[in-house]
C-alpha cells in the first residue's frame, strides 16, 4: 500500500510538504504542488482519513449506531442520515450492533480512538455511562437520564390517532401489541396514547406486550390469540410487528379488514411484506434524520441546545388494512 512516504521519495520532497498538499494547510510552491498531486495521482493515492484525522485533532467523521441496518425504518433513516452529512462533507461510519450491548460498547471505544466529530446513536442498553462529554451526540427515540438530545417522533399523539382510526373504523375491542424494552424508549409512548385515548372515548381497549426480544414469534401470537380471541382492532408497536400479525391472523383464517382492522406504526410502506398494504402511523423519518444531524453540528459547535427533547409530527396513512 501506498504511503505518504511513497509519494515523498518519488516526487523529491519532504513528507512534510507532501502532508501540507494533501491538507492545503500551508505554503507550497505551484510548481511542486503540481509535482505531488501528479505523483499522488499516478500512485492512485488515498489518504487514509482516520489516521490524518487523528494527527489534526479534527475528524470529518460521524458514527450512527443502529440496532440492524436490515429494518427498513433504520435503513431509511441511516439513508438521509448520510445524505445530510454528506452534503456538509462529513462521512459516515456504520455501526451495526445487532442489538448487542458488548458490541455497542466495543463501537464506543472503537470510535473514542479514532476521534470521530460525533454520534447519531439508537440504542436500548445500558451504555450511558460510557457516553463521555467529550463525544456529542445526538439520541433517536430514547431519552437519556444525562443531557443528551433526543430526537423522536410524536409517539403519544400517533398511539392516540391510531386508537380514534381503529374507532372510526369500527373497532370495539382494540388491542395494542408490542415488546418492552428493558431500556426506557420514546416508542413506549405508542402504547401510553393509545391507552389515553382509549379511556378518554370510553372504549375498552386491551394492551398485549412481551419483554424484548421476541424470541419465538409463534408462541407470542399464539397466546395474543388465546387471550385476545374478541379482538376486532389491533394497533402494532411498529409496521413490522403489524405485518406479521396479519400473517398469522390469516393463516388462522381470519380476515383483514372485514375481520379485524389493523395499523401500524413507521410507514415503511414500499417493504414486501405489506400487502394488504398497511394502514400506519407514518414517521417523519427524513426530517428525524436531518434534524438529528443538525443538533449533532450545532452540539459540536459548542451550542447550548434549548431543548433535550425535539419531538416532530406525524400523520396517519391509510391503507387497505383499516
């Protein structure tokens, strides 16, 4: 591989002039810029980013921490996340946990080495206290007991949209169907709406929740199903959970709408799973994205942000499931 060294003993010049070319941090001839950037060219010479960021004490690099790229929500979100960074010449590093706490962990440390700008970060473990004040960073959907920024959608005003579509669509028996974190979440807000809105209308709505994760997804739905077999309206935590409800309420022989209405909540309407296509609370997923990067610059910019929590609207799409 070639070096900054490499292209300094080609082109006949100290490795000091070849760092201020690469950087345009200093004094160069015309002449030997134009010797270098040859060189570097021929050489098919790539900087590498994270040591230079290091030496400079200046990184261009932000890291987002997700659970599982593979859930469409996260990858639409990582999607504008790195479309805002991008146009602001930012990079982004990919932190792909699976879930796991160690993992999220090993990527923190990870990322203190390599003196990344920052972090957008979802994450439902314990990882708070290995959050220093020297990264800035910027949460989805979860509230930290320490000032870190969250950023969320409306979760307690899309549960009670839900609750009043599944009513307006007829439902007498609404269930809400989730898994709680063992991390507090901003999505647990769903279920807190729900149940509001639920009492406030006088109508007898049940809550159905397991501890996440979900690890055998049969004898989850198959006890929802023994102890809920009156339900004729079923509002899911999120579009995923609601899709394979379907799935198993039809192999079981019923019907989707005629038999039980059903909503969910993201909008991740274009996946494969959804049809029927899917009535949902939509997310405003490429305004959290921006919004997120935004606080993130203007927290590493030294700002004071006036609020910890920024919670951004969301609106109901129906489909062919209500």
């Amino acid at each position: 591989m070639t070096s900054i060294k490499d292209i300094a003993q080609i082109a006949g010049v100290a490795v000091g002039t070849v760092s201020r070319v690469i950087n345009n941090s200093g004094p160069v001839k015309l002449e030997t810029r134009r010797k270098v950037e040859e060189v570097i060219r021929r050489m098919n010479y790539v900087p590498n980013e994270v040591a230079r960021n290091f030496k400079m004490q200046k990184s261009k690099m932000v890291a987002l921490l997700l659970p599982s790229i593979w859930h469409p929500f996260f990858s639409e979100l990582a999607y504008y996340i790195e479309d805002e960074l991008d146009q602001s010449g930012f990079k982004l590093m990919l932190c792909n946990s699976g879930g796991k706490p160690e993992k999220e962990l090993y990527y923190l440390d990870m990322l203190r080495q390599n003196k990344v700008a920052g972090i957008v970060g979802i994450t439902y473990n314990d990882i708070e206290k290995n959050v220093g004040p020297e990264i800035p960073m910027v949460s989805i959907d979860r509230r930290f007991d320490r000032k870190i920024t969250c950023v969320t959608s409306d979760n307690f005003e899309g549960g009670r949209i839900a609750l009043q579509e599944l009513v307006k669509a007829g439902v007498q028996r609404p269930v809400f169907i989730g898994a709680v974190a063992a991390m507090s979440s901003e999505t647990m807000n769903r279920k807190a709406g729900f149940v509001h809105e639920a009492q406030r209308l006088g109508v007898d709505g049940s809550v159905f929740e397991r501890p996440d994760p979900i690890m055998d997804e049969e004898a989850y739905f198959d006890e929802f199903f023994r102890i809920h077999p009156e339900a004729d309206g079923v509002f899911a935590i999120n579009d995923m959970f609601a899709a394979k409800y379907i799935d198993r309420a039809v192999k079981l022989g019923l019907k989707v709408p005629e038999d039980v209405k059903v909503i969910g909540y993201d909008g991740i309407q274009s996946h494969t799973y959804f049809h029927p296509v899917l009535s949902t609370i939509r997310q405003p997923v490429e305004a959290m994205a921006r919004t997120a990067v935004q606080l993130l610059f203007r927290k590493m910019n030294g700002e004071g942000l006036p609020r910890e929590t920024y919670r951004l609207p969301v609106i109901f799409r129906r489909g062919e499931t209500t």
